[in-house]
C-alpha cells in the first residue's frame, strides 16, 4: 500500500510488527492523517508517521493502517 501525504487513514488493527507496544492497542479505531509517509525509502515494511485525531503524532506500522475515503 503506498501512503501519501495527507491521506485519511484508521487504526483498524493490532500490528505484528516487531514495533507495536502494548499501549498503541489504545490507537485501533481511532483515525488521523498520514504526516509523513517516508517516501524517500518507498518500504511498506517501514513506519509512517500519522497525527491520530486527540492522540497526539506516533510512527507506526503500515500494517495496521487502512485508507479511509476521501
């Protein structure tokens, strides 16, 4: 899945990923905008940074992310 800039997304899961830590589970449901997709490594194995609605900004696994329609 490629992130851009400014793209709508939701928590929708729990990640497998290595970086997940317990207190991210208080993220699944809640949506934000992806701040910074790190285009210049283009990984879908990398993290994203994403500004959660009333969360605050975390990098997290793209794994757990899904893109809400505009």
């Amino acid at each position: 899945m490629a992130l851009r800039k400014g793209q709508k997304v939701e928590v929708f899961r729990r990640s497998g990923d290595e970086s997940w830590e317990p207190y991210m589970d208080k993220f699944i449901g809640r949506h934000g905008i992806i701040t910074d997709p790190d285009t210049s490594i283009n990984d879908p194995e990398s993290l994203v940074e994403v500004s959660l609605d009333g969360m605050g900004t975390h990098r997290l696994p793209q794994d757990c992310l899904r893109v809400l329609d505009a």
